[in-house]
C-alpha cells in the first residue's frame, strides 16, 4: 500500500467529495479530511495550492488534483483499477 501523505479538501454535502472519499476508503488508503467550509485556513491554503475554489482537491506527495479524476486518482497512488 501507497505511503504518501494524501489530503481530501472537501465539503459534507458535495457528491463528488463523498465519492473520492469513498474511492480511498474501499481501496485502504489513509487520508487527511478537510472541510474547507469549517476550516477558513485549509481553504486559502487548497486555493493558493490547486488555484481553484472548487471542491474535491486531492493532494498527494504535493501532486494535486481538483476534482474526482479517477484515472489520475489511480495513477499517482500506482491503483491497478
């Protein structure tokens, strides 16, 4: 299993978040979860990282998706899916 430090900026109530999360959790990876609308800090953090105020940010090793992107998703964490 992948060691890299992965982070999820999202929110609750955004589906394609819940999906990402659910993607990682099935396949065994542990993650940071932010919630960019209780955390004002981790939001203008994932805005100056990914240039995006869109959620989910996916950040890995300092590699960044915005988004739910399943094939990069897979490639950056070497996931044969």
């Amino acid at each position: 299993m992948s060691k890299k430090k992965i982070k999820v900026y999202s929110t609750p109530i955004c589906p394609f978040c819940i999906t990402l999360k659910e993607f990682l959790k099935k396949r065994g990876f542990e993650f940071e979860d932010i919630n960019v609308i209780e955390n004002e800090k981790a939001k203008e953090e994932m805005i100056t990282k990914s240039g995006q105020t869109g959620v989910p940010v996916f950040e890995a090793d300092g590699e960044m998706i915005v988004g739910f992107d399943r094939k990069k998703i897979c490639k950056i964490l070497n996931i044969k899916d």
